[in-house]
C-alpha cells in the first residue's frame, strides 16, 4: 500500500475545477493523506469577524490539489473512497450572509424586504465526545450535537478545457455540499481530462440536509482518500455508493431539475445492475427510493437519490470496487 501526504502551504490552495497545475501525482490502489482548509481559508477566527471583511470573496471555499491520477483518460470513472474525515482545529464555524442561503433575498431571487444581517457562530468540537456545541448568539441556549465530517467541495477538471470555480456544482462533482460525502462512502466521478485533476475541500463537521443557511460546521480537515480507476465507466452525473445505499446526483436550477437528474440516474444504474427494463427500475426507485437534499443555496442546486443495495439481489456496482477499497482504508486504519 503506497500512502501519500498533500498538505497545502499558504498560496498553494485552488479556486477552481481545472486551469491548475497537478501538486501531487499518485497510482490507482494509493491512498492520500490529504490536509484541507476551510471554506474561509482560516481567515475567520472569532466570532466578532465577519467573513466578508477578511476573505475576498475570490478566495472562497480552498480546495487541496489537484491530485493526478496515472493512467486515468476521458471516459474512465474514478472512485474515491473516504476512510477517514477527522476535523483539524477545535473549532468550526458556521455563518450567514447578506445575499446568501435558502431563506434570503439574493441577487437571482429579487424581494423587497433587507437582506439578512450577517453573523457568525463558533462551534467547540470535542472530538473525544464526538460533538460540536452550538450556542445561541442572543440568548443562553446551547446543544451539544454529533459529529458528521463531510466534504462539501470534492471533484475532477471538466471536460473541453473548462475551468469552474469551486463554489458551482455540475457534472464534474465540485460544490455539491451533499452530507453523504462521508467516511466509508465511496465517490464515482467522471473523468474528464488526463490525470483526472482531483481536487478536495470545504470540510464540514456536519451539516444538515439542504445547507439552508448557506454554510454547514466549516472545517479544516484531515482527510484520507484511496482511489482507483474503472476504465471505460464514466457516469454521466457523480454518483455514490456506501454500505448499505446506491446514490446518484443532480446539480442544476431549478431544483426540481436536479431531483429529476438523480432520480433517472438512479432509474438507469438499477437497470444497469439488475437488467430490467426502465419502467420495471423505474417502479422500484419510486417505491424504495429516498431523496435528501445536499445544497439548495449553490449557483447550482444539488439532489441526491438514494436505493437501499438490499433490493438490488446482491449486484455489485463497479466491481465491487467500494468493498475493496474499504478493505484498503480498514487496512489502513488497522495499521495507525
């Protein structure tokens, strides 16, 4: 098992989903010890600070690579495996902002009333008791709550030569925010360049389904991925796949658009693995389907679709690829 670090030093962070430079290169089978920061690049460190008066709007939401990947071409899949997403700091921190979340005027969505104040919140992390504390701002009121490491920000170049900032979610993954993007899950993405170009970032200690406010526990991260590569297998929109779901993505507006995205790709991997035909997978999603949001604040809305693998009758998805690079990672895990 070959194990490589990628620790990002200050000016060495992306912005973007392509244009940039590979700062590691890696085989498929390896795993990447990879340290990320958060969505304010550390800036913010008191409740007292505003995102907006120490973080230029450009340098938002820092993603750790890219990371190449050797052998990886147009049309391959990359899975990614998460075994472990650990936060790195006591501290996450959550906020809203003036033109920003679900529940605001914004600049797309016109309304006559003011915008939100902008305010911050300090969670404590313990990671001993596995907990995050939020604390009201305008009253006494505290709750513990558990921990639930995510990555909001996780994707590959795009096709064509196109370079994306990381705040916008689509086909190549990116901003996606979706809290199914955990330890023990699995990543499929299609590649779309040579190398792959994979790109990690915008920690979350948790965040609630939607990211309504526009921010989860921002956090920096210290993370370990394994990949590999399934040549030939690229889907056409992210999909994931943990123990126990097949899930599948869509992130465009309007929302409704992203739902339907990843409900027919889920409709179109069930027949894929079971060999039914499209209205046959079609009843079977529509009955023991699920439908979480991950963001409905993005430039583009994300929808995830998940089916239990108990309806599938045992199908593997990909080779079985998500078991063994489980195995890898629990070997991994065993060996620290």
């Amino acid at each position: 098992m070959t194990v490589h670090r990628l620790d990002p030093g200050p000016g060495e962070y992306s912005y973007t989903f392509g244009g940039a430079e590979p700062r590691l290169a890696v085989r498929p089978g390896d795993l990447v010890e990879v340290s990320t920061e958060d969505c304010f690049g550390g800036r913010v460190t008191s409740p007292d600070q505003l995102p907006s008066d120490v973080v230029p709007f450009t340098e938002l939401n820092p993603v750790s690579g890219p990371i190449e990947v050797a052998g990886a071409e147009p049309g391959d899949l990359l899975a990614v495996h998460f075994v472990s997403i650990v936060p790195a700091r006591p501290y996450a921190i959550s906020s809203t902002f003036p033109h920003f979340g679900a529940l605001t005027t914004t600049h797309e969505t016109a309304m006559l009333h003011a915008p939100l104040e902008e305010r911050v919140w300090f969670y404590d992390i313990d990671l001993e008791s596995w907990t995050a504390t939020f604390r009201a701002r305008t009253s006494d009121y505290e709750v513990r709550l558990p921990l639930d490491p995510m990555h909001g920000t996780v994707g590959v170049a795009p096709a064509g030569g196109e370079v994306r900032l990381v705040s916008t979610p689509s086909t190549h993954g990116g901003n996606m925010d979706t809290p199914e993007v955990r330890a023990g899950v699995t990543l499929y993405l299609p590649v779309n360049v040579p190398g792959a170009m994979l790109s990690i970032g915008d920690g979350h200690a948790r965040q609630g389904e939607g990211e309504v406010c526009g921010t989860g526990l921002e956090s920096a991260m210290h993370t370990v991925v394994a990949v590999d590569l399934v040549k030939g297998a690229a889907p056409a929109w992210p999909r994931l796949e943990s123990d126990d779901f097949l899930m599948t993505t869509g992130s465009v507006r309007p929302l409704e658009d992203a739902f339907r995205i990843s409900q027919k790709e889920l409709v179109d991997w069930t027949g894929e693995l079971t060999g039914m035909d499209v209205l046959d997978s079609y009843q079977l999603v529509s009955q023991a389907g699920l439908a979480p949001a991950a963001n409905v604040c993005d430039p583009n809305y994300t929808m995830v679709a998940k089916l239990p693998k108990t309806v599938l009758g045992g199908a593997g998805a990909y080779g079985d690829v998500h078991a063994r690079l489980r195995a890898a990672g629990a070997e991994y895990l065993a060996s620290r």
